[in-house]
C-alpha cells in the first residue's frame, strides 16, 4: 500500500470524489484519517486531513498520473479577469485584453 496525495484543509472536500475517479478507473484505494473528522477538536487539527492510499503499489503510478491529469484539468478551467471581468480560457496565464496576472 502506497500514500497517494495529502489533501490540504482547502482541498480536503475533494478526498471521497477522487476515490470515487480512481476506483471508476480501476484503482483500489481507500482515505486514511477520514474518519477523524468526527473526532475534530479533541485531536490536534492537523491530524485531521486526510490522505489517499493505492492498494496495490503497482497500479500506483498509473493512478498518479490519473491524478496529476485531473488536476491539470482543473487548473485549465476558464477564469474571470480581476482587471476588467474579460472572461477568458484556462490555458492563459494573464488578460489579453488588459494584461492582468491570472493570480495577481
Ligand atoms: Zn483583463
């Protein structure tokens, strides 16, 4: 068994999705430390997130390619300029239309 990704307070939601996207692909895995979450406040907080295990350690490159794609995915969504509201495609890195950083 083989820890796959650490999830951060912010992404945290995500854990149960992308078991579920693994296991559509194949990939038996499971979350560690969810059940945790019951017991927040008596456990040191950062206890508390949880981390997604592969089964099997063979599979485990196939699932974290599986995984840097989905995530890559995500990045690539459309975003809004905080310039001037252009809307605009994932893979732009800043406004064309008024230069913006994406993250400034
Ligand atoms: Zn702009």
């Amino acid at each position: 068994m083989k820890k796959l990704y650490s999830f951060s307070l912010a992404d945290r939601a995500e854990a149960g999705l992308l078991k579920e996207l693994l296991e559509r692909e194949g990939v038996a895995c499971l979350i560690r430390n969810e059940q945790l979450f019951a017991a927040l406040g008596e456990i040191p907080f950062l206890e508390c997130f949880p981390e997604l295990w592969v089964v099997d350690d063979e599979i485990w490159p196939r699932a974290k390619s599986l995984l840097d794609n989905w995530f890559k995915k995500e990045e690539a969504e459309a975003w809004r300029c905080a310039g001037c509201g252009e809307e605009l495609e994932g893979q732009f890195g800043s406004c064309w239309k008024c230069g913006k950083a994406r993250d400034a």
